[in-house]
C-alpha cells in the first residue's frame, strides 16, 4: 500500500522584521500601524510532488514550481527508515499591528500632554503607544500635566534651576522668570536686603510701597505692592483671570491678588494650566462589557458602547447577544441540524438516517431500502433483504 503524503505542514513561524511606518488616512493621521511579516516553511517532501503543496491558509507562495531543493525528509518501510532530498515552499504573510505615531498614545491614538511635537514640553517622557496612558513623567525641576513649570516656587530660568535670592521681596520666579526682586516697602538693593529709613516721610497709600525710584536713584516713590498693580497712587489687585493663564478648557477661578485656581472643564483632566482629553474608553473601557461589546470614543469625556461583531442588540449594563446564525443566515443543509458553537461559527450535522458533511446531507441508503423492505403491504415487502446484505445493513 502507498503511503500517503503528510499533509500537515509544520510551521515554523519566524519574526523577521517589522517594516515601513505608514501613515495612513488623513483622518488617521495618529496611526502609525506597522507592517509585521511572518514567514513559514512547508514540511520537507518529494520534489516530484512538492508543487502541489499549498501555504497555510493567509500565506502566499514565495517559491515558484518545486519550491526550495535542499532539505531531507525521511520515509520509513516496515523495517527501515530511508532518508532523501527533497524540497520545501517558503510563505509569507503579512500583518497590520495597530501603532500610535510618536507623541500619541491609547487604543484611539490621543495627543500626549503637550501635544505630539513636543510631548511633555520636551522636559520629560511620555507614556506614549497603544498602550500607553498618556501621563508624563517629568524630569528632576520639573512639574505639571505637561511638565509645563517649575517644581519648586523658588527658582526661575528655562531649567528651573537658578535660585531666586530676594530677601524682603517678591521673586519673579519660574521657566519665564529672571529672577529680580521686587522690594517690600522700605527695602531696596538686588536682594531687598537693604532698608530705607527715609520711606517713613513718604506715607505710602494703600496696596502701595516705598522704593527707589526707577527715574531718579536718589529719589524716593511709591509703586504697587507685589500683585497689585497701578500707578502707585492707585493700585488694585492683579486678576490672573483677565490674563488667559489657564488651558482653553479650564474654568479659572479668581481667589484673591495675584492669586487663583485653574480647574479643568467637564470631559478633561490635567493641572488647569494644561488639560487633556478624557477618554473614557481607556478607563474601564467605558463600561462597556468587553465580552459582547467595543468602546467608541467620540470626543473628550464621551463615549458609547457598540456591539462586536456578530453581536446585536446592545442593552445597557448587560451588553449584546450573540447572533443567531442558525436562525438568520443558516448555512446547512436542510437535512441538517444547525447549532451555534461560538460568535459568528455554526456547526451542521445531518440529520438522523442522513449523511454528509452538514452541507450537504445525502439519504441514508440502507435506511431507505430498509424502509421499503418493511413497509407493510408495500411493493418491496420481504424482497429486499439480499439488496440489504450487499450493502453491508
Ligand atoms: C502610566 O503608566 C506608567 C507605566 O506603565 C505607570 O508607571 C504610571 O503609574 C501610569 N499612570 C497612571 C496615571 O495610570
Ligand atoms: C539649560 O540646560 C542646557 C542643557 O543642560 C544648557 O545647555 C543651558 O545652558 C542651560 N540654560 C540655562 C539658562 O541654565
Ligand atoms: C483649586 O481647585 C482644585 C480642584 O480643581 C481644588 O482641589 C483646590 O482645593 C482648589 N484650591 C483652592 C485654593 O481653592
């Protein structure tokens, strides 16, 4: 007896390279997907036969008639195991595996803080990728959602790392700042550190401070105390509020001279004086149930449940049931029963006294000329029962 061919074919999946980042649509400007190529090799075998061997299903064929001379494939008698050469086909296929570009993160590809030209304002590292959470770490000096300020109040300068030396004065302080005192009344020098005896005569107004004057150093005047600003006969209270500090989507809320709260609106998070985007599908997936459903994002804070495929009917809180295939779109023969074995896969068998692959079910023979043999009063009655026997009832 000829021995069949094998005709399970060993993979041996090799990794070879990730390729080529596409950028893809223009609404998907986010999407870097890679190009991942897998390549396999069909079991080794008789050359003469070889070219009929096909590449696992999704794998094309990269060699041509035979395949690749060189490998050995055994073949074993009752007695001996005989080896020869023989050939073998390479496949290829590749895959698309969903990336963010550089700067965006998450299952939808969400700017980093700082926006993805300069993540994290360039003063730290982004949890950037498709799996990412989009937070920064900042560098030593450095704080905020996006890294966007100092650490600590009292430093100033792009690095945050000069120290501000104002003794009885106010620093201007931070990554914009350069660091100048500004005087309490009555002191005066780089540091504030020197005091004016002469500011009693002065009797300065309200919100306002002795000091030297910027025209004449030899003169006296008075000029707005720290937050406050004015002429020095008038001041009133700095309101950062009027001065756009917060992110475009921040509530800003005054809380005194000088002072105030920056608070992120409805849909985003961040410091205030940087927000980001909320997206709710990246958080418990925006309760929707993972086993029947997806989560849509559909801009800050919201998001919407949708049925996975061959899902229907989403219900809240409950998720969508699985399509009835067999019901719908039934597959089968009519001869068959169909059944649901997982989402979107049927399984047909025939029916009883039928047989087939489910597709298609023939009439049982014996069954049928067994029926007719018995069948009382029947034409066939009783002399049936060689035919019976020859098919092996
Ligand atoms: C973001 O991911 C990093 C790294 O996995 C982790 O250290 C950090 O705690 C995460 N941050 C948040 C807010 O989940
Ligand atoms: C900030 O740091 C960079 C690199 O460390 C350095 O080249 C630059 O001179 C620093 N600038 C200031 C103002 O300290
Ligand atoms: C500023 O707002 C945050 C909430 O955004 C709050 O936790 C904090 O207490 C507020 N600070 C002041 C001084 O009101």
């Amino acid at each position: 007896m000829r021995k069949q061919l094998p005709l399970a074919i060993l993979l041996s999946f090799v990794m070879t390279n990730a390729i080529s980042l596409l950028e893809s649509t223009q609404q998907e400007r986010q999407r870097c997907d890679e190009d991942t190529v897998f390549t396999t090799k069909t079991k080794c075998g008789a050359c003469s036969v070889n070219y009929k061997i096909r590449c696992p299903e999704g794998y094309s064929k990269m060699t041509k008639g035979s395949g690749k001379r060189g490998c050995r494939y055994q073949y074993e008698t009752h007695s001996l195991t005989l080896s020869f050469n023989g050939c073998q086909h390479t496949c290829m296929r590749t895959l698309k595996q969903p990336q963010c570009c550089s700067g965006y993160w998450g299952q939808d590809c969400l700017e980093c803080p700082g926006g993805p030209l300069s993540p994290c304002s360039n003063r730290g590292h982004c949890f950037q990728g498709i799996w990412g959470n989009g937070t920064c770490t900042c560098q030593k000096a450095f704080a905020g959602t996006a890294c966007e300020k100092c650490a600590e109040d009292n430093v100033f300068g792009p690095n945050c790392t000069s120290v501000c030396s104002c003794i009885h004065g106010t620093c201007n302080n931070g990554l914009t700042g350069d660091g100048q005192c500004m005087c309490m009344s009555g002191y005066k020098g780089l540091h504030c550190d020197q005091p004016i005896p002469e500011c009693e005569a002065l009797q300065c107004p309200e919100n306002s401070r002795c000091s030297v004057s910027s025209v004449d150093k030899s003169q006296l005047e008075c000029k707005c105390l720290p937050n406050y600003e004015g002429d020095g006969k008038q001041c009133k209270p700095i309101n950062p509020c009027s001065k756009m500090v917060c992110d475009p989507h921040a509530d800003c809320l005054y809380l005194g001279p000088n002072h105030h709260n920056c608070t992120c609106q409805y849909g985003y998070e961040g410091d205030g004086q940087v927000c980001v985007p909320i997206n709710p599908c990246q958080k418990n997936f925006g309760n929707c149930p993972i086993s029947s459903t997806v989560c849509k994002y559909e801009g800050p804070g919201k998001s919407h449940c949708e049925c996975q495929e061959h899902f229907r009917n989403f219900v809240p809180g409950r998720g969508c049931s699985m399509k009835d295939i067999c019901a719908t779109n039934n597959p089968c023969h009519e001869n068959a029963v169909c059944t649901m074995t997982a989402p979107g896969q049927t399984l047909c068998k025939c029916q009883k006294g039928y047989a087939g692959d489910g597709f298609v079910c023939y009439g049982n023979i014996i069954d049928q000329i067994r029926e007719m043999n018995n069948e009382p009063g029947g034409y066939w009655q009783g002399n049936l029962i060689s035919a019976i026997e020859l098919f092996g009832g």
